[in-house]
C-alpha cells in the first residue's frame, strides 16, 4: 500500500467568497461528504480536511538561527489549495481513480502526489 496526498485547488476568489449557506456549495458539501464515506467504506481513508483562504496563513522562515514570519500565502497564485484528502491504496491507478471522484465531487482540479517512501 503507498500513502497519496489529493490536493483539491480552488480560485483563491472562491475561498475568499465561500457562501456555505448557497445553493451551489450545500450541492458540493453533500457530494464531498458522500465521496469522504466512499473512501472510508473502502479503508482507502487516513484523513482529510478543508483549509481556510491562503490570504489567512502565516510563513515561517529559519535561515541560520533566525526566524522571520509574514503573512501568506507563500506562492503568490491565483490557485491555491482549498482542501486535501490523504488515503492510502494499492498503488498510483487507484490514486487517480480516486482523484476523479473526488474533482467531481468538489468540482474542482485535484492534484496527485505520492508520499516519499521510508
């Protein structure tokens, strides 16, 4: 089994203007969750969350025993990431299988990476 991090990004406007009381996001809260229990009926689930906007982050910054910290975000992007799925499957076919469900379901791009091994 390997480890994959589902990135789902999102236009920075969206997360800035997030309604979750409209129509078009309670569409998308039902269908997220009905794929989160997709993936957690398959034992495919380690943990998920949503993130709030880019513009609420802090970067830290070590260099020689300094530490500076700025607002963030810290890729100046129009896309940032909105929300992650980490699950754990058989090998990078199911990853994207899974990938495709979940773009759908939150009806944004998400992005695939494989953790680094031990």
């Amino acid at each position: 089994m390997a480890e994959f991090l589902l990135s789902v990004w999102l236009d920075e406007d969206y997360l800035v203007n997030f309604d979750a009381a409209s129509d078009d996001v309670q569409r998308m809260f039902k269908q997220v969750e009905a794929f989160n229990q997709e993936v957690q009926a398959a034992g495919a689930w380690v943990f998920a969350g949503g993130l709030h906007p880019a513009s609420s982050a802090t970067v830290v910054q070590a260099n020689e025993g300094e530490v500076s910290m700025t607002d963030g975000p810290y890729a100046e992007s129009k896309e940032q990431m909105g929300g992650f799925w980490v699950i754990d499957v058989p090998d990078l076919d199911t990853a994207l299988d899974y990938a495709r469900r979940g773009s759908a379901a939150c009806e944004g791009p998400v992005e695939v990476r494989p953790f680094q091994g031990e």
